[in-house]
C-alpha cells in the first residue's frame, strides 16, 4: 500500500524500496535453478557459498528490523526526505558496506552467521525478510528517521541512529 493520494514518499524510502526489488530480484536470477550442492558451493575456504550469504542477509533482517520497528512506538510524525548518516554511520558504511579497494572484511557477528549447509527455501526467507524491510521502510517513511534510536542487537550498549546501508 503506498502513501495516500497527493503525497510524496520520502527519497530515502522511495531509494531503499528500489534497493530491496533489484535485490530480490537479484537473488532471484542468481538462485533459480540451482541444485542444493551448487546453492552450497563455497568458492575457497572461509568463503561463504550464495545460499549462506541469502541467509547471512535473511537473519540480519530478522535481526535488525524488530529493533528498529520498536524505536518508532510513540514517537511523532514527521517524515524527511532522505536520511543522513551520524559519524558512526558514515564510519562504518565507507569501511565495510559500498566496495571499494578500502572496505575493511570482519567476521559477522555470531548472531548472524549462516549454518555450515542451506535448505533451498534460503531463497524464500531471503524475499520473506526484504518484505518485512519494505514493510517497515513504509510505515517509517512518515518518521523523521534522522532522529530516531534503537537499541544496536549487536552492540547493545550503543544507541544506533537508523541509518542507511
């Protein structure tokens, strides 16, 4: 469903729904046909296969957006047009998230590393969790998102603006 007539979404919202469609259909083209062996071929040790990446990113939805969810219970209406990044975010997005020859590699935090093996329905959850992020950028695209804190699942003592990335 998409804002009453005569509203504008927010471009964050409008950029982040396109970001989640050209992913899933990323992850459609790329895992369609493919047998449990390649969906699990690793391409070198310490690699991750497609099938766990899908579930790295599904459990990190499953992860993140609940936490976010919650930091918009009670708070005003007041939509922005796009989102800027705290110092932790643009930190953090320019070291690990847009490629580039500086992008530093971690591990991913326990909580949401993929099993040894993945079930072909990885797929399914995958496009399962981006449809709860575009149904959480919609109900957040009337916020100012700019403004809002949620409780890091993975830092829990640091209060995370929610930022793009």
């Amino acid at each position: 469903m998409g804002p009453p007539i005569g509203t504008v979404s927010p471009a964050w919202s409008v950029r982040l729904l396109a970001e989640l469609d050209a992913a899933d259909e990323r992850a459609n083209e790329l895992v369609i046909g493919l047998n449990p062996e390649q969906l699990n071929w690793q391409p070198g040790p310490g690699a991750w296969s497609v099938g766990q990446c899908l579930e790295h990113l599904s459990i990190t939805n499953e992860v993140y957006l609940p936490a976010i969810s919650s930091s918009l219970v009670g708070k005003p209406v007041s939509a922005v047009q796009d989102i800027i990044p705290g110092w932790f975010g643009r930190w953090f997005i320019s070291s690990y998230v847009e490629p580039s020859p500086q992008s530093k590699r971690i591990r991913a935090p326990k909580k949401v590393v993929p099993g040894a093996r993945v079930e072909p329905s990885v797929l399914d959850r995958f496009l399962r969790s981006n449809q709860a992020a575009r149904e959480l950028v919609r109900h957040a695209r009337d916020y100012d998102v700019n403004r809002l804190r949620f409780k890091n699942p993975f830092v829990p003592y640091f209060a995370s603006r929610w930022e793009q990335g």
